[in-house]
C-alpha cells in the first residue's frame, strides 16, 4: 500500500514523463505479444507504426508514421536506453517546463525530427523515442540562451554537451538515425520560447515566441511537401 501510494504521488508529479514510458512499454510489450521473437523484424516494425519513407511518399495520407515511431523500437538496448532516459531524465525537465508544455515539446519534437529524417533519407526506417528525447534535451540547452539566467545557462550548457556527445557517438554508430536526434534537437531549441516555463515566459518577447513557432511550422512543413513531391 505504501509503495502504490508513492507511485501515485509521483504519477501526480510527474503525469507527463510517467504517462509517456507508460506507453511507451505498453507499445514495446504489445510488439512481442503479437509477433514474438520476430518483433524487431522491419515488417512487423512498419506494421507498428515505425516511419517508412516509401510507404509515406506513396501514401501522403499517412503523416500519422512521423507520429507513431516515437512509440516504437528496434531491440531491447534500444528500448531500455530510452525508456529509462525518458524516466531519469523526463521528470527533471517537466518540473521546468511543467506537464503540458513538457508534453508538448516531447512529443513536436519527436515529430520534427521524424521529418527532418524523411527528409534526408527519404527511404528510412525508422523508430524511437530518441528524437523526442533530443528534443527536450535541446528545449533544456535553448532556455539560459532565451532568458540570460545564470542558473539556466548552467543547466543548458550541460545540456548542450549532453546533446554534442551523443551526436558524436552517433557518427561511430551506422545503424543509429543521426538526422531523427538532429531533427529533434533542432525541434526542442525552436519550441523552447512558445513553449517556455511560466516563470520564464516574462523573460521572452511575443515575437520571439510566435517566430520560432513559425520557422517550426514552415520549415516542417515544407521538409513533407519536397520529400513527397520531389
């Protein structure tokens, strides 16, 4: 009982961050339910929902696989490494950011670098929770730019280096989807200011807020439009 009251108290803390990995093992669990060993095979991987250039370029109809993927995974390491990132890590940045516009970020993010993904590699396949994950990281590094406060500038650089390090193991790493963590990372630092902290929100113009969501939105937009007519 006293455990289930400290998950429930933790799940009010952090409905956002726990609401995510819930899922997100939901849909891991649900993969070897329906296909067994063979559940990372890429196949069963497209059924579930990972991005697969050829299918959205012959089926633009489909823009719910630039979604989807941030459910899916490849294997177990992949799976694990997210899901715990997404928990240790999830819960510090939502109690900046709060829940909704935690959410928010993870989960625009997850959808930009998805596309700058597409983008690049128009014949991907890809999946995970790593582009969501660049993004909050990225939104973290974008707030001490935005607010010149010395604290967030602290936790930013921190942040900034985390996002630098992985990105260079990534270069060592064929299989990873480089252009997916760049996309969200790119997704987080313009999502920062329309979706800032509320004590932070003072500290950033509404002009700055309404650019970076705009050069989101066009940029992501026009990103789709090429890949699928070009």
């Amino acid at each position: 009982m006293k455990h289930m009251n400290n998950f429930k108290k933790e799940f009010s803390r952090y409905p956002a961050t726990y609401s995510l990995a819930i899922i997100t093992l939901g849909v891991w669990l649900s993969q070897f339910l329906a296909n067994g060993v063979q559940a990372t095979e890429p196949m069963n991987l497209f059924h579930f929902g990972a991005l697969f250039g050829p299918d959205l370029i012959e089926h633009p109809t489909h823009l719910w696989r630039l979604v989807t993927p941030i459910f899916v995974h490849i294997g177990w390491e992949h799976f694990l490494l997210n899901f715990f990132s997404l928990i240790f890590i999830g819960r510090q940045i939502e109690d900046v950011f709060g829940s909704r516009r935690f959410l928010a970020i993870y989960l625009l993010s997850g959808i930009f670098g998805n596309i700058l993904a597409f983008f690049a590699q128009p014949y991907i396949l890809l999946a995970g929770a790593s582009t969501s994950l660049f993004g909050i990281f990225g939104a973290m590094a974008m707030l001490g730019y935005l607010t010149k406060n010395p604290s967030f500038q602290a936790v930013g650089k921190q942040f900034a280096i985390l996002i630098l390090a992985n990105l260079v193991i990534n270069l060592f790493q064929p299989a990873v989807g480089i252009f997916g963590h760049i996309g969200g990372a790119l997704g987080g630092v313009l999502l920062a200011a329309p979706f800032a902290p509320k004590i932070l929100q003072s500290k950033i113009s509404e002009i700055q807020k309404a650019t970076f969501f705009i050069i989101y939105l066009v940029s992501a937009m026009l990103m789709i439009v090429l890949t699928i007519m070009g």
